[in-house]
C-alpha cells in the first residue's frame, strides 16, 4: 500500500499522552504555531489537528485570534482538567510537565503560558 505525502506514519498501540495534550503542549511552546507545524511535531493529520484545536476552544481551554494570516493561540492555564481522576490539576500543571520535557528534548527554552 503507497504511503500518501504529507500524512504521517500512524501509530499502533497506546500511549501514555492523549494527542490533545500535545497539540496543547504544542501551542504552549509556541502561541504562533501554524497548524501544519503541530501536525509535523505531533505526527498527526493537519485535519485532526484542526479538529483538536475546535475542540480545545470549544470547551474553553484555548482561544485565538486572527492577526493577518496568523493565528495567535491563548490557553487558559487556570483551567481544570476535564477527567475525574485528575479533579483538581490545572492545565498550567500538565504543561509544566509536557513543555518542560520537550523543552529538554530540543534544548530549547521552555515557553511560558
């Protein structure tokens, strides 16, 4: 079967961090970040990723705005996560952990919220 261009390898299994957290972490690094981007560093559809963001914004932890033809991402770091188990923890404490260990993946700079 072809691989098509630009669609990325999928993923069999599980895995321990939901593809919405890293397109939230994604943004965190960078509240520019286009679209094609965060597919690349998520290695995910341009369309999911779209998909993930409506999500995001729809229940309030993300907004954007448009400046030109760049989206400018905001996340809300004071929301509550949205699973019972994790009552409590806020999105500032999720990403604390996710930017940070990207962060020391890349050898960039953490970005802040």
């Amino acid at each position: 079967m072809p691989v098509m261009v630009g669609v990325p390898a999928s993923h069999t299994g599980w895995t321990f961090i939901t593809s919405h957290a890293r397109v939230l972490a994604a943004i965190a690094d960078n509240p520019n970040v286009r679209v094609r981007d965060i597919a690349a560093r998520c290695r995910l559809t341009e369309r999911a990723v779209a998909r993930i963001i409506s999500d995001l914004e729809q229940d309030g932890y993300l907004s954007h705005t448009r400046q030109g033809r760049t989206n400018t991402y905001s996340i809300d770091p004071d929301k509550v996560l949205r699973h019972p188990a994790e009552a409590g923890l806020t999105v500032a404490s999720l990403l604390s952990l996710l930017v940070q260990d990207e962060s020391e993946r890349t050898g960039e700079p953490a970005a802040h919220l």
